[in-house]
C-alpha cells in the first residue's frame, strides 16, 4: 500500500496552495485515494470516506470500514477535515483581471484557474448590462467556451447568467442606465438564441411591464428567473413567482427597502419558503447581523452564497474594469462612482465568513455553496454533488470551513 500524506489544516496557508503547491501533473501519474474525516456528498454526512480518483473521474466511493484502501494508489490522507463538492457559484463576472464579457478562451482559462485555486469547479458566466449588440457578441464567445470540455485544473463555465438587460432603473446600481431594456420576449430570444440555449439563470425586474410575461416564456425554455435589481412591491414580486421565478439576486442589494406597510420584494423574499435567494457573504454588501437574519429566514436548503465577483477578485486594489466601465478597488471594496460594482470575494471566504457571522456547521455552510445552486439553476446532475462516474470536482476544509485543498477534473488547482 502507498504512503499516506497527511495534509495538516493548521498548516494550511491563507492564499490556498494545495501540497505547498504540487504542479497538477504530479496529481495524475496513478490512481489518487483521498480520505478524511468526513464527506458531504451534496445530501449526507458519510463518516471515514475514501473516495478513488483515476484518469479525472471518481471511480468508486467507500469508506474505511469496508476494507483496505486500494493497493497501488496515491493515498491523500486530511485528518479532521470534510471533503465536498467544489463550488459552484451562480453569479460570476470575473476573476484575475478578466471580465467573463471578453469571453474568450484566454479570459475564462485565466478565470477558471484562480477560482479553482478557491474551490470552485463550475460557475455560471454572468453578463453585466450593455449594449444589446455588446452583450449578444459576448453570449456569442461564452456558449463555445461553455460547449467545450473542461479541463484538469480550471473552474469551467456549465451555462451563463444575464444580468441585464431587464432590470429597474432606480435599483440598477452601476448597471448602465443607457443600455437598460424594457422586458421582450423578442429581444430575450435573441441573447438565447445567440447564446445556443446555454442561458440558465436571468435576473428580472418583476415590476417592469412585459416582466410576468418574460417569466413565463424564460422558464419555458429551460431558464430560471431570478428576481432582482428591482423596486417591486409584494404583489408585483409575487406575480413574478407565480409566473416561475425561483431565486433572488443578491438579496439586500439593489432591491426595495423593507417596510412593514408594503413589504416590497424583500420581505417577499425572506418570507417565500420555496424562493432560493443569493446573498454575498463579504461583510460588505451585508453586515453580518443582515446574514443571520437571511439566514434564520431562507435556511439551509433555500440560502445561495455567491461572490457577485469582477475582474479584481484574486488581484489587489487598483482600477479594473466590469462589463466595460471603470471600477475603482480600494481596501477589498470595489465601487464605481461610489456605488457598489461587485465584489472581489472568492467562494472560500464566503464560507468562512458566513460560518464566523452565523455560527453555522461546515456541513450546512457547504450546502449554500453546492447543492443549493446546483438544484437551483437544475445542473444538480453535474455540479453540487459527490458520486461515482463524475468528474472529480473536490475540495478538502477545516473544521472551520477554510480550505485545505481543490480538485477540478481530479488536478490539483
């Protein structure tokens, strides 16, 4: 039998360098073992796991109760940790300098790698607010990248996210004012169509006219709609549910404040028990006493953590870009005009600090970042989850939700 190389959380290091940094490569010379404490699967808490690895595939799941661990393979052995899914995060603009909207092989590679060095495996492309012409060249480049294979060692994008062009004008935040469209099922056909069906998410503005109707028609189709960016009132937001809207976006922001008269979208959201809803975990976009009210109301099979992540996640302060616009980067804060423009936040800090704002279990703080967004958006057949015969798209934390380690495609990231 192979060695085992214990992988000590307390030596893990605050930029995650899996095995101080081993190269991919050496990751797949022979069949990989890896072992803990314990393993969320998407569903349950399986004791003791050892889940085998070969030619980027996970070929078997057991546990050490049943047997030996196979002779012959490279054993990777985190005592104390839980082993998961890697990340799958729904609202993604860009990552290490790159916006999604450049949407070339050479951005989304450059994306891909540093959100794999975070724990993300999946993510979905989102879009921010153009011109209609911008955003159709855009969708364009993405369903190819999307269509095309995933490879060893890089987040890949299974389908993409508009945000935009239907949202309100008096909570688009840094969205363009000049490029904001009125709901239609026309112009929606277009990004679809240009997009060859990979659209899987869309935020709406339900209090726009023509929104209702585009709900129907987007889910129609296959696409989840997602409320959002929006001055709705309660009736208006739950016009919109009834008509197939199943999520919010970035719930806080960009949305109509709670009052007890007229609840508006937001008390729609925190009070509709089948509505998911996305929050953004940074301690910036909300407080942390805002997270444990979101918290105590979505709960554990509703809540959705996302990073809303721009160009300057993974990079330092300075000016980037979103979608085209400027946006200025300074202490963590990226805003443009003042305004809010994204976040420079990664899925493994979002863990850590919702379970530090909460108190809540790794088990259930991993469930916001996995299988919550994959049954959401409904590629819970590909994301989200640990089996057999899939992708071996893992990641390693601490008791403490810090990563220790990321696969994607069974490669060390």
């Amino acid at each position: 039998m192979s060695s085992v190389e214990n992988v000590n959380a307390a030596a893990a290091v605050a930029e995650p360098q899996v095995f101080g940094g081993a190269s991919p490569t050496l990751l797949q010379g022979k069949p990989i073992v890896l072992t803990a404490a314990q393993l969320f699967d998407g569903g349950r808490i399986v004791e003791q796991p050892v889940i085998a690895i070969e030619d980027s595939r996970i070929t078997s799941i057991s546990t050490r109760a049943d047997g030996p661990l196979p002779p012959g393979a490279r054993v990777l052995d985190f005592p104390g940790a839980t082993l998961a899914p890697s990340f799958f995060d729904v609202h993604l603009h860009g990552a290490a300098g790159h916006d999604v909207m450049e949407a070339t092989p050479e951005a989304l590679d450059a994306v891909g790698r540093l959100l794999a060095s975070r724990g993300t495996g999946s993510f979905l492309a989102t879009t921010v607010t153009a011109a209609l012409e911008v955003t159709l060249r855009a969708v364009e480049g993405l369903a190819k990248i999307v269509a095309a294979s995933a490879r060893e060692g890089v987040a890949h994008p299974i389908g993409i996210h508009l945000e935009g062009p239907f949202l309100s004008h008096a909570k688009r935040g840094v969205q363009p004012a000049e490029h904001l469209l009125a709901p239609s099922v026309a112009t929606f056909d277009r990004l679809y169509e240009a997009a060859q069906g990979h659209v899987r998410l869309m935020t709406l503005a339900p209090e726009l006219p023509g929104a209702v109707e585009l709900a129907a028609h987007a889910t129609k189709r296959g696409v989840r709609v997602s409320v959002g960016h929006s001055n709705a009132t309660a009736a208006e937001t739950r016009a919109a549910i009834e008509a197939g809207a199943v999520s919010a976006t970035h719930t806080f922001n960009a949305m109509r404040a709670l009052d007890h008269r007229e609840p508006g979208i937001l008390g729609t959201v925190l009070t509709e028990d089948g509505l998911y809803s996305e929050l953004i975990c940074d301690g910036i976009h909300s407080k942390p006493e805002i997270t444990r009210l979101w918290w105590r109301a979505k709960g554990r099979e509703r809540a959705i953590l996302v990073t809303d992540g721009m160009s300057a996640a993974g990079m330092g302060d300075g000016e980037y870009t979103l979608g085209g616009f400027a946006v200025h980067v300074e202490n963590g804060r990226a805003t443009a005009n003042g305004v809010l423009a994204g976040s420079v936040l990664t899925l493994d800090k979002a863990l850590t600090n919702f379970m530090a704002f909460t108190g809540a279990s790794a088990a259930d703080g991993l469930r916001l970042l996995t299988s919550n967004p994959a049954a959401m958006t409904g590629f819970d057949d590909v994301a989200g989850s640990v089996a057999a015969g899939r992708a071996a798209n893992l990641i390693a934390v601490s008791a403490e939700g810090k990563l220790l380690a990321s696969f994607v495609s069974g490669a060390a990231a």
